[in-house]
C-alpha cells in the first residue's frame, strides 16, 4: 500500500474532509424557498402555459390550423377542429390542449411555421379539477392577452423560441411559409 494511502486509512481523512464540509453548509444560510409567499424571481424562457398568439392588427388568433402542432406533438394532447371561413381560409374552431398530458417539450412552439403558439413564463396554474387544466381555443388567446401582449410577447418570442416565420426560407409563391401579409 502507498504510504500517502496508508496515513489517509489511519487519520479517517476522507471521512474528516466530509464532515468539514457537512459543518460548513450547516452554517451558511439555507437556500429553501418558502413557496408561495415566496415567489421564484422571474424565470426568462421558462416553459410554462401554453397561449396562442393574438394578432393585434385584428385581435384573432394567428394560427392558421395547419395541424403541425399536433402532429408533432409527442403527447399526442393538441386537439384542432379546422373548418372554412367566409373568406374559403382555413382555421381552427377548436383549439385545445389537454395540459394533464403535455410535458412541456415546446415541439409545437417549434414546429409552428407562422408562430402562432407559444409556452409563456407563467407556471402558478395547478388546480384540482382536470376541466380548468384543459385548454380551449378561448382560454388559450386570454392568457396570451393576460402574460404576453405587447413588446413582451415579441421580445419573448423572438428571444427564445426559433424557429419562428422569419427564419424560413422558402421558394417564391410557396403557400405553407409564405408571410402573410399585414
Ligand atoms: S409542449 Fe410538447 S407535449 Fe406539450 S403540447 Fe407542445 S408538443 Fe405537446
Ligand atoms: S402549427 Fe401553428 S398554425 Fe399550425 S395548427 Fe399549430 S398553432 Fe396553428
């Protein structure tokens, strides 16, 4: 055995090293969060509740119902019901997100070609009923109008979330990304 093993195993070293260090994190200052009086600072880029996203030009929903999302989505918990407006355009009736199964991947903010859903930093929503954790069309565009309206939401969703419609490139006349206009 190695001399320096050997006064290791007769001094306990390891073992008195442990202790220092168990005694030191006993005097500095505790670290637990006394929730919910004490709220967790702001968390930017937190994945927390879904929102789809207002267009503030027309205060409707900027989803274009192409089904992306849901298609996407590895809970399989994003249901769309699309039907046809007056004007023959595609969209959604019915949006809804079942939350009870959502694990909070963000593969529909990510696969969404016009950027029209996001994942907000709100996380105080738990509930004991599984109807207010199911997500409906009406309830998702409140709470992007409640925690992301305005620069906000642009500035959130820019920063964090890409690809967004910016980022495509596509072919002249290509209908899927081309940029809506106004
Ligand atoms: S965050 Fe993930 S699991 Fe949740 S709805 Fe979006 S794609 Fe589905
Ligand atoms: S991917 Fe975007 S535009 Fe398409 S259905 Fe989902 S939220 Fe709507």
């Amino acid at each position: 055995m190695e001399f320096k093993k050997i006064i290791k195993t007769i001094f306990f070293t390891e073992i008195l090293k442990g202790m220092a260090l168990t005694f030191k994190s006993m005097l500095s200052p505790a670290v637990t969060r006394q929730y919910p009086e004490e709220k967790h600072p702001a968390m930017p880029g937190f994945r927390g509740l879904h929102a789809l996203v207002v267009d503030p030009a027309t205060g409707k929903e900027k989803c274009i119902a192409c089904g992306l999302c849901a298609a996407i989505c590895p809970s399989q918990c994003i249901y769309i019901y699309s039907t046809e407006g007056p004007d023959n355009k595609k969209f959604a009736e019915r949006y809804e997100i079942e939350l009870t199964r959502c694990i909070y991947c963000a593969f529909c903010v990510e696969a969404c070609p016009v950027g029209a859903i996001v994942l907000t930093e709100h996380y105080e929503y738990t509930d004991y009923s599984r109807e207010a954790l199911y997500m409906t069309k009406e309830k998702l565009m409140a709470n992007w109008n409640k925690y992301m309206a305005g620069p906000k939401g642009e500035e959130y969703f820019k920063k964090f979330w890409h690809p967004t419609a910016d980022d495509y490139r596509a072919y002249d006349g290509q209908p899927m990304f081309r940029k809506r206009e106004g």
